[in-house]
C-alpha cells in the first residue's frame, strides 16, 4: 500500500488519502497519506479524519432497507407506492416500481441533478418534500436494463424513515452505526459540532497549485451525504463478510445478508449484475462486491471479496481520485491475486461484419431525457462515447479527455480490454444496439445520426450564422438605402413587407440571445434552473414568431419584395429559424 498511494500522491497531485483493509474478521491495515488540510498543515489519520464518501453512503441505506425486510416491514416485490404518504410515483408502465427494482437501479428514471448539489445547509430541504417535487420521468419498464439512480436510493431511505417512523440519519445511527462502533460517522446536514474539526478538506489541482473547495450539501441525502472515516467503515465491511455478524452485534440475519450479496440482476449474461445495492465484478478470476463514490474532489470506493473474506476501502482528497481508485484495486489484486497475462487471440470469423454493426457514438443510458438537462450532453464528457473499429479483432472506445480502451474480441460480441479484465459486451436489441462497458451499470445505446454531437453542434452553428448574418448585412442594406435615397427597394412602402422584415430580425436576435444566455450560465456555473424560465419563455415568443415568419415567406416571393438575393437570404433565415425551434423542442428548452 505504502509504495502505491505514495506514488499515486506525488504522480497524481493528489493531497491526501485514506484505506483500510479487511480479512478474516478483522482490521488488518488502516492507514492515512499525505493531508487533510494543507493550510493548516493537517495530515490524514485512517481513524479520525472524516471523508465524505458519496455514493458509498447508499450501502448504508440499502443495508436498511434490507433489516426492515426481515422485520418484515418491507416487502422488496410491493409497488412502492404502498409505503408513500405524501405523493405517488406515476403509473407510467403498467408494471410498478418495486423496492427491488430500487435496490438493484432498475427502476427506469432518467437521470437529473437540478439541485441535488448545493452550497449551504440551509438550502437543505425535508426529504419528502424535495422528493415530491423532482420525480424523475420514467423512460422504460423495471427491470429491463440497470441505469444508476441517486434519485431511487434516495426514494428507498425515505421508505426507511416512513416505515420505521424516525428521520433517516437518526434510524442509521441506531440501526447501524451504534452496533458497527462507527463512532465518526454520520448523515447529518451540517456535520455535529463534535466532528467538524476532523473534517477533510477537498482540492483540485489548478496550474500548479491545490485550490481547495468548499463543501457540498446534498437534497437527497441517503443516496450520498455520508461522511466516515476508514477504520469506520472497516468495520461495515467485516459485517457485511461475516453475513451481518460483528463482534457480539448483528446488523442482518446470516440469510438476509447472503440475499444481499447474491446477483439478482443482470442486463446481459455475459457480464457481472447486481446484487442488492452492490455491483457485482471480477477481477483476477475473484468475485467482488463494489461501490463507488464521486462527489468534486472526493473520489471512494468500497470493494469486497466474500469467497476470500477480504475487504478494501479507499478515499482521495482530489479529482484525479477518480483513476487512482481503480489503480489501486488492480494492483492490490495483482499482487494478491495474481493470474497470468492471457494472450491475445487471434481475430474471430465475422468480425467484420459485427464490427460495422457495432462502431458508431453511443450515449450513456443515464442521462436526461425530458428535461432542460438534456442541453449538458452537448457539453459534458462521458456521456458520449466513440466506438471505432480499429481492425484485426480490435475496438477502440473513446470517451473523451484521453481515455481510451483498446478491447479485442474474445467472443461474438464480447470484447477484453487489453492486458487487463474488464469485459465489455454488445448486444443487439429491438429498440437499437447497447454496449456493456465492465457491468450492467455503464451501459450505452448507439445514438442516431440526428442525435450526434457531429449533426446537431453544425446545425446549431449554421443558424447561428445565417442568423448573424442578417442582424449584421440588414441594417447596413438599410442604411446604405436611405443614404442614396432608395430605401424603397429595400423595404416597399407597405405593413406586410416591414413586418416581415422586423419579426425575421426580432426572431434572429432571439435566437442569438438565447444559446449565448444558456451556454454562458453552464459554463460560468450559474445556476441554471434559476434562468430557464427566462431562457423557455424567449424560446416560446421565438418559436411563435418563426411560424409567423414562414407564412411571410410565401408573401416575399408572391409579391417580388426586394431584390431575389435579399429573397433567397430572407427564406434562408426563415428555415434556420424553423431549424432552431426543432432544436429547442429537441433539448427540451422549448415550454
């Protein structure tokens, strides 16, 4: 561990981070590295320096729900509508969302963060309240693919806190944390008085030097607002090995906790699935339980190895957190769980023809699809990835900002990544072509030619163009008429030719107005939700005003206004303009 994380400290400009290892029923290894707070000259301590942990806080909130299964106060196959009081999730399908369906993210919402992340605690919301009014749309059945929901572990601790009949933090402090001794844990919004100077502070390294953040706060707090330390969470996962045992206490029964830990989903056979709130993955021929968690310049993962009885946690201080995780664990099961470095075969017959089928974009299976934050896939890398075929049985999958995979193929359909073990698998559907990249959680579909960031970002610019254009060569045309005195050829003195003029630029200066307006809030990190009904309303007035601007369209040519070039220029605006009202419907910034 000491050669590794220090190297990855150094080498990634990470300031600090914090691991612990399991075996066998006990604390094998904890130990912190580098800082917690760099002004204050504080370094890690495995047993006292608080991490926020994000998504790894889910563990905690399934681990709940599975202790009031047993109780049997919760049925996993019931609509979880039965255990809502105060709103109801829509009967979209005519199959339910079950806790199952929660507990193993095939629920089928579409993924959202309008305001999930904020900046204070008193922007904090009840959770039921927060819940009730940002239900995600759902965009498939249960149980047809897994796509990660914060929003439905977050719907599965507020079932805790209805069912049990206390808030959330104070069932997990009961109900977990005082039988684990996990005395430097917590949900709490802010972090208790007794904890806040323990807390680690998070960084981003920004032209050579670490810029530390402020920390964030969370709406829906049972799917990521967990902060603990390492040597706290050690002892989760001893429980979690030993089927719910620790020490003398027990969290869950010996066949409830095994439950938790079998797959029950899984999107193709080809790959790992699901357990009950753990990915499950193989690495080195082992079965593992995983979780990660990300949050801005927190990066953790949790990672168990029940066969071997062997757990691994690790948490980072910095954004580069996010690779150095994985490194780690694959040179922690290298080293002791080595296998040998399988060939490399030989390209497989049909590859060629499978290989047409599956190059092309694909477009990660979470992400919005009904909302405003649709828009961010135009900017946001990871969403889409770029599968090319490289030739002689190989793949090349790349996802933006350098990260590439070579995978070969090992098997129709079914690709290795070279010199290592991730899997990734195609699969040919009725509704198009999914990619499987690791597990059934990073699942992508292959995007239409019309979704492309290569069709719509060059349809965006060329109406952003034309319509430049005739905000700027318009007033000097019209100036340059009333300067020699023939303004009549420009505009004919009569209502319909001036109001088709004025409205096609009206309509331009709206729709220049308004992608500059929503690229400058993203990009300057403003809050969007905040403006967007300033952004939909100007969408609307231009939308109206573009259909009244194609009916004068046929007005301008009828009635010979102006010269055919300023004609052909004013139909030109008219179809960018009826262009961009099909591009604000389609990013969903239209009403």
């Amino acid at each position: 561990m000491d050669g590794v994380l220090n190297t990855q400290l150094v080498g990634n400009h990470i300031p600090g981070a914090t691991v612990a290892v399991v075996k066998d029923g006990r604390l094998l290894f904890s130990k912190g590295y580098g800082y917690a707070d760099i002004k204050h000259d504080k370094r890690v301590d495995a047993a006292t320096s608080l991490f926020p942990v994000a998504s790894v806080s889910k563990l905690f909130t399934w681990t709940a729900v599975m202790q009031l299964m047993e109780q049997h106060k919760l049925d996993l196959h019931t609509d979880v509508n039965r255990y809502l009081k105060t709103f109801h999730i829509p009967a979209t399908y005519p199959q339910p969302i079950t806790l199952e369906s929660l507990l193993t993210h095939t629920a089928g919402f579409e993924d959202r963060e309008d305001g999930w992340m904020i900046s204070t605690p008193q922007q904090v919301q009840p959770l039921g309240t927060w819940l009730a009014n940002h239900i995600p749309a759902r965009v498939r059945p249960p149980g047809k693919l897994a796509s990660y929901s914060n929003y439905g572990a977050a719907l599965a601790g507020y079932i805790v806190e209805q069912v049990s009949g206390i808030p959330f933090d104070q069932y997990i402090e009961t109900n977990l944390y005082q039988p684990l001794s996990m005395r430097h844990s917590t949900f709490r919004q802010p972090v208790p008085a007794q904890l806040q100077a323990d807390l680690t502070q998070g960084y981003a390294y920004i032209d050579g030097w670490y810029r530390s953040r402020p920390p964030k706060y969370f709406q829906a707090a049972p799917a990521v607002s967990m902060y603990t330390t390492a040597t706290d969470i050690a002892n989760f996962m001893i429980a979690q090995l030993q089927n719910g045992r620790f020490g003398d206490q027990r969290i869950l029964q010996d066949a409830t906790a095994r439950d938790m830990q079998e797959q029950h989903f899984t999107s193709d056979s080809r790959i790992p699935g699901l357990a009950y709130g753990f990915a499950v993955q193989r690495i080195n021929g082992q079965r593992l339980l995983q979780h990660g968690g990300d949050i801005p310049s927190f990066h953790s993962s949790l990672n168990l190895l029940p066969e071997r009885n062997v757990g691994v946690f690790v948490s980072y201080n910095s954004d580069a957190g996010s690779a150095a995780r994985t490194s780690l664990l694959q040179a922690f099961m290298n080293h002791y769980f080595p296998v040998p470095r399988a060939p490399t075969p030989s390209p497989l017959p049909g590859f060629a023809e499978r290989a047409g089928k599956e190059s092309g974009i694909y477009w990660s299976l979470r992400r919005p699809y009904t909302t405003y934050e649709k828009i961010l896939i135009l900017l946001e890398p990871g969403i889409t990835v770029n599968v090319i075929n490289a030739g002689y049985g190989h793949l090349l999958i790349n996802s933006g900002g350098g990260n590439i995979l070579n995978v070969v193929e090992v098997a129709p359909g079914v690709y290795r990544q070279m010199g290592e073990q991730q899997q990734v698998v195609f699969q040919q559907r009725q509704d198009g072509t999914v990619m499987f990249v690791g597990n059934s959680l990073q699942s992508y579909g292959k995007m239409a030619w019309y979704d492309s960031r290569s069709f719509q970002v060059p349809l965006i610019l060329a109406c952003l163009l034309i319509f430049l254009s005739a905000l700027l060569l318009w007033p000097v045309r019209l100036l340059r008429a009333l300067r020699f005195k023939r303004s009549e050829e420009l505009i004919k003195k009569n209502t319909v030719s001036r109001t088709a003029y004025w409205l096609a630029g009206i309509v331009c200066a709206l729709n220049v107005i308004v992608p500059i307006y929503l690229v400058w809030t993203i990009t300057s990190h403003k809050n969007l939700a905040a403006v967007l009904p300033v952004i939909l309303m100007l969408g609307i007035i231009s939308a109206i005003l573009t259909g009244i601007v194609i009916l004068f369209t046929a007005q301008v040519w009828r009635n010979r206004f102006w010269h055919w070039p300023q004609r052909i220029h004013y139909v030109l605006v008219g179809l960018a303009a009826l262009a961009f009202v099909w591009e604000l419907a389609y990013w969903n910034l239209l009403g």
